[in-house]
C-alpha cells in the first residue's frame, strides 16, 4: 500500500520537472529544415511571429509578418509559415540544409514571447515520428518509467 503513493509522488516529480521544448528543430525527408514554435499565442487575436537564426554575433531575420520588417533577401520566398494547432507557429526553410551555418541558435517570437535553441548542424535530427516522439513534451524517461510501473502492478 506503501508503494501506491510513493510511486505516485516520484512520478508526479518527474512530471512536474519535465521542461516542454517550446522550439524544436528538424529536416523534412526533402532536407527542408523545420522549426516548431510553440509559444502559446492570444487567442481570438492576430499574432505577430518572427523566425531568425544567429551564428556568431550575426543575426538574420528569415519570415516574418510583423509590419515594417522584412525577411532577408536570400530568403525572401524560400520560406512558409503556418499556425499550428493547439497553439504556436511552424516555419519550413527549402533548401538551406547544406549552407547552415556549423552552430546555429534558431529563434521565434511570438506576440512578444521568445524561445530559442542552439543546434549544431551535425546533430540536426530527421522529423520522423521517432523523433519528434523522443523530442516532445513527454520526455521518453517518464514514459517508459509510466510503462513499467503499469506492466508490473
């Protein structure tokens, strides 16, 4: 009986101390590369959204819709972003994969809020469902700690 709550309480720990990745970075089987925003936005509002990357002290706009900014030229039309669902904002890239920078810090902001990861080129992952899965909100960990405590009771 002992077990039961102790479990529980180690368990509701983990959760609790699990950090949502609110950016994520990825490439597309065609080696487009995809950033995830997951920056909760207002709803029944039109967010404002900004996708940049930096290397060094060097920062380049990529897509936005914010009024009196604009995208780099290079990138100008080489970019599409779409409102994910519950909340956030996903930009795909065409063709950038091999001129990435070697270490890169990927940046969003949405309506104000910003997020940003850095990833070296090398390390990018495939957006393939094992992926995304071992990147998401539910760390692998707790899942699988999740998965033997219910196997075993």
């Amino acid at each position: 009986m002992l077990k039961s709550p102790f479990v529980y309480g180690v368990l509701g720990v983990l959760l609790i101390s699990v950090k949502s990745e609110l950016i994520t970075v990825c490439v597309e089987d065609d080696d487009d590369l995809r950033v995830d925003c997951k920056v909760a936005s207002t709803p029944n509002k039109i967010n404002s959204y900004e996708f940049s990357w930096s290397s060094g002290n060097k920062q380049a706009l990529i897509n936005t819709n914010v009024s009196g900014s604009a995208a780099e030229a290079k990138f100008k039309g080489k970019s599409d972003v779409e409102e994910l669902d519950p909340h956030g904002y996903r930009m795909t890239l065409r063709g950038f994969r091999d001129s990435l920078p070697h270490n890169t810090t990927y940046l969003c902001k949405i309506s104000g809020v910003d997020a940003k990861i850095t990833v070296e080129r090398d390390q990018l992952v495939p957006c393939s469902a094992v992926s995304v899965f071992l990147k998401s909100s539910c760390s692998w960990m707790v899942c699988l700690l999740l998965f033997f405590y219910h196997t075993h009771s």
